[in-house]
C-alpha cells in the first residue's frame, strides 16, 4: 500500500510536470502568435513604415520567455527603432531583414539578464524560428508599403501629366478655333464675292476665270472643314446628326457629283447596291462626305482607262460599303499607317497633293458612327476600302 501511494505521488507529480510543460509551450506559441498578429494589424491601420516598424518594436518583447526582461531593436537603413527601456547586453539574438533579396536592415533582441542556458544561449529555439518569421514578414511588408509608394508616386505623375496634356489639347484646340475663324472670314467674303462674279459674267469671256477662282475658293474652304473635322476628331468625336436615311439616296448623290470627274480621269465609276431600300443610321452629308473622299483618293490611283467600283453588302444588323480600285495596290507595312493624319505615301499618286487627311478624315467620321473601316490590299492588285454603317428598323428621310 505503502509504494503504491509512492508511485501514485511519483506519477502525479510527472503529471504535473508535463501539464505544466505543455501549458508552457502554449503559452509561448500564443505569445508568438500575438506578436505575429500585432504585426499584420498594424499593416491594415497604417501605410507609413515609420509607424508599423515603431509599433512593431514594442510588440516584439511581449513574445518572448521572459518579456521582463527583454529589449528589442530594429535597424531599417537610415531608420532606428527601440522597445521602451532599451539597452544592450551580451545575451542578443539578431536577424537580417531583406527586402526584395537585398539586406536593408536587422532586428536584434536583447536579454538584460543573463537566465539558464536554452537552446540558443538563454534563447529558446523557438524564440529564433519567431525572429526570422518577424524580420521575414517586415521585409514584405516593408517590399509592399514600397511598391505602393512607387505606384502612387507613378499615379500622380501620370495625373499631372495627363492634366498638363488636356491643357495643351485645349490650347490647341483654342488656338484652332482661332485660326479656322481667321481663314474662314475671307473665304466666306471671297466664295461670295466670287460667286456673285460669275452671275455677272455668265455671258463674258471672263466668267471661265471667275468660276475658277470661285471653285478654287470651294475647295480651299472644304479644306478648312476637313481640318477642323481632324482636330474635333483627335480630342472627341465631330458634329454627326444620325438619322434614319436610304442608303440608295447618300450613295447616288456624291456618285453622280464625281461622274465629271472619273471621265475626266479617263475612269469608269459603277455603283452596285444589294438592296436599294435599306435605311441605315446615319449623317447622310457626313457619309457623302466619306464617300467622296474615298472616290477622290481611287481616282488619284485607278489606273488609266480602268474602273472604280461601289459596292454594299447588307447583314443583319450592319451595311457594309466597299470602294474598289485596279491601281498598283498598298504595301503591308503602308496600310498600317494610311489612317492616320497627314501620313502620305511615299509613291507619290498621279496629281497627289493635300495634306494627307482624307483617309484620317473618313476613319473619324466612320467612328463617330459606330462603324469600322479598313482597306485589304496587296501591290500591283488594286485596293479595296470598307466602312460600315449600322441598319435600322425606322422609317428614313431623304
């Protein structure tokens, strides 16, 4: 009876210690875990390194076996943080803190007091996995808080440079606006006065020169529209007024006004419609406007005594309209390029001259639109233009 209530003692008291053993263990990883959670809850309150390095600092005593006595210092290049009561001592334990793979740093961990020897000194061996789990997490933390630094450094910068660019958009806008009203009252008094010339000498051998320097007027103030069109184009979208119209009727008008020219070119200009009563949504001066731009820009390539053909192809939903030529056909690396402003190709076009903004022109108007256009084209083979214009179910006007 006697040894067994010794060996009933004995068991307890093993009991106990390995009770108090586990508690302690708990105990120490809870510890680790607060200081670790302390951490990332200073991340989620605050960007600034300064206040999540200083406030780290002192979470980081709490977690190890005796916070009493222990002292913590964190060294972030030109930045030094220390723990309340801070002092150096011969018992230290100390980690790298990298960033991005680069050493920026340390923290280091100070006992005070010398205790019985552990693991690592007076340190537990857990006590060296949690500083490098620390100055691990402070170097991501540090990496992020960087990045985000970098990137609102880059938001800022490409803000002001935006701005400055809207300003510049719009003193150039303003200073074309400008500059369109300048040419644009002469030209009006001169389309005018030249026209009312050519009412006079109808009769007269002088009328000829007077409708030239009036057609020549027309011209040089159409110029001026398209240009202007081009600037609105480059910072919006240009005046279109969509309507429900009859594709037969926008695409007859600009033929019928270019036939004087295509046989003055020695040019055959056919038009082909797959179905005349369509009706699509539209600005009908503004797609006469693309179409005699395209005309213009094949009869400056057709080839002598060839043909320049229109035709459309209707879906259901969109109408697609195709400008063909047998001219000698664009590069690949051209017709990357042949859209945008006053690009002119290198092979100069029989009679070429402008300012290379027809097809820039035709693209924006296309847009404005809700359309696309593109060219298919291949050297010595002719091209061919397409834009498309969107079908509608209502009723149209002329």
């Amino acid at each position: 009876m006697k040894n067994e209530k010794i060996y009933r003692a004995a068991f307890d008291a093993k009991q106990d210690e390995t009770y108090d053993l586990i508690l302690d263990k708990l105990t120490e990883r809870i510890k680790e875990l607060n200081c670790l959670y302390g951490i990332s809850r200073l991340v989620e309150t605050t960007s600034s390194i300064e206040e999540i390095l200083g406030g780290a600092v002192e979470l980081i005593p709490k977690a190890w076996h005796y916070p009493e006595i222990t002292r913590a210092r964190i060294r972030l290049k030109d930045f030094e943080f220390e723990s309340d009561g801070f002092s150096e001592s011969p018992w230290k334990q100390s980690e790298d803190i990298r960033v991005d793979g680069e050493k920026r740093g340390n923290v280091e961990v100070f006992y005070l007091e010398d205790r019985p020897g552990r693991d690592e000194g007076p340190f537990l061996r857990e006590e060296r996995d949690l500083i490098h789990a620390i100055a691990e997490r402070l170097g991501h933390i540090v990496s992020r808080v960087e990045a985000g630094n970098r990137l609102e450094a880059l938001y800022t910068s490409e803000k002001n440079l935006r701005r400055e660019l809207q300003e510049e958009m719009q003193n150039r806008v303003e200073f074309t606006r400008r500059l369109i009203h300048e040419l644009k009252t002469p030209i009006t008094s001169l389309l005018a006065t030249s026209q009312l010339l050519c009412e006079e000498l109808e009769s007269h051998k002088l009328g000829r020169l007077s409708t030239y320097v009036y057609e020549n007027a027309a011209r040089m103030n159409a110029r001026i529209d398209e240009l202007h069109d081009i600037i609105k184009g480059e910072i919006g979208t240009p005046d279109v007024d969509l309507k429900a119209v009859k594709l037969g009727d926008i695409l007859r008008s600009p033929l019928e006004e270019m036939n004087s020219l295509a046989e003055t070119s020695g040019i055959e200009l056919r038009l082909y419609i797959d179905d005349e009563h369509v009706s699509v949504r539209a600005d009908a001066s503004r797609v006469r406007q693309i179409l005699s731009n395209l005309l213009n820009n094949a009869f400056k390539y057709a080839s002598g005594n060839g043909t320049v053909e229109v035709h459309t192809k209707t879906s259901a939903d969109m109408v697609t309209i195709e400008v063909k030529d047998d001219g000698p056909g664009i590069a690949e690396e051209e017709r990357n390029k042949i859209f945008e402003s006053y690009y002119r190709s290198p092979d100069k076009a029989k009679g070429s001259h402008g300012l290379g903004i027809g097809l820039a022109l035709c693209k924006v108007l296309v847009t404005a639109h809700g359309g696309t256009i593109w060219v298919k084209s291949a050297p010595g083979k002719g091209s061919s233009f397409f834009f498309t214009l969107k079908r509608t179910a209502e009723g149209y006007t002329a």
